[in-house]
C-alpha cells in the first residue's frame, strides 16, 4: 500500500489520536486524552492555503498565518478549535505551509491545548483582533498581531523558538498584499 508523506507525517507519528474536541471557556476547545511530553509534535493543522487577498472575513478567525502572505485553513479538523492562551502550552513550527504544533512542557491528561495567536500573526488592529478570556494574570484582553507584543514578550517567545521566519525577519519576508483585502 502506498502512503503520501504528508498522511505519514500527521497521522502516525503525532498525538492527534490523543486529542478531543470539547467545551472549554472558548466554545469549543482541544483536550488532551493522555499525558503528552514536553517538546514533541502533537499534531499538524491541515486545510487550504490562501492568500491573504483571497481570505474571506468569516473565517478570519479560524485560519492560521503561515507565511507573510498565507493562510491555513480552515479544515473542519482539530486545527480549527485550539483556543488562544496569553501563556501557552503549544507552540507552531511553521514549515513553509505547513503548521504542527509542539508541546511547550510536559502537558497533563484533560489539558486543553492553547498557543499565543499572536505568534503567527502579522495583522494590525484594524485588520483582525480579538478578546481574549484566558483570566490568566497577564492575559493582554485584546489579541492581534505580533508586534504589540510587550519587548519582554517578544524576547520570551525568541527565547523560546516560538516565531517563524516571516516574523523573526520581515524585512526578508515582505508583506506583499497590505490593505488589499
Ligand atoms: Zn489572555
């Protein structure tokens, strides 16, 4: 029998037999059906790839910003229903368009998975934001674009290998479709 890499990749050899949808603080939230490891693949968002200029506002807040210019998803899949958190337990390796998200620390059973959307996304205010209801001390209520991150923030999730390459680097990533959509 013949497997594509990808069908490899993002069944076998990741948790996401693991993982559950259900209710959480967010509507509907990722939980952890096993104790998962610190610092291992849990599972790879899948969906389309679109442009920035092609998305629809309505799923404006499903997709994940993969690229300076591109978006995954949504797929109608465990991508779509992780919650933000201001203080995560995941983290998303981008690969050119691929997104799979690690574990941060070792993560109990019945945890619900969160990463910081501010880590991917490059939008202003204006473009896209949302509320964030994580109570956490630090929570930063309004959530949008990487950069109103606070400087410690930002040297936290440098620190931590949590931006990608177009945020690292935007100089060498331009955003090529600014105020087109
Ligand atoms: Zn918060």
């Amino acid at each position: 029998m013949c497997y594509s890499i990808y069908e490899k990749v993002s069944g076998s050899l990741m948790y996401t037999q693991f993982l559950e949808k259900r209710p959480s603080t967010n509507g509907i939230g990722l939980f952890t059906k096993m104790e998962i490891p610190a610092n291992v693949p849990i599972f790879e968002a899948t969906g389309p790839i679109r442009l920035l200029e092609d998305l629809p506002d309505e799923v404006n807040d499903i997709v994940i910003q993969v690229g300076p210019n591109t978006f995954l998803g949504p797929a109608g899949e465990l991508g779509d229903y992780i919650n933000h958190s201001c203080n995560p337990n995941c983290r998303i390796h981008v690969v050119g368009n691929r997104a799979i998200f690690y574990s941060m620390y070792v993560i109990p059973k019945d945890s619900e998975l969160t990463y910081d959307y501010s880590t991917t996304s490059t939008d202003s205010l204006e473009e896209w934001s949302i509320q964030c209801n994580c109570g956490d001390y630090n929570c930063r209520q309004i959530i949008s674009g990487h950069q109103y991150l606070s400087d410690s923030k930002k040297q936290e999730y440098i620190k931590k290998n949590m931006l990608p390459l177009y945020i690292l680097y935007p100089n060498m990533f331009p955003r090529k479709f600014k105020g087109t959509k």
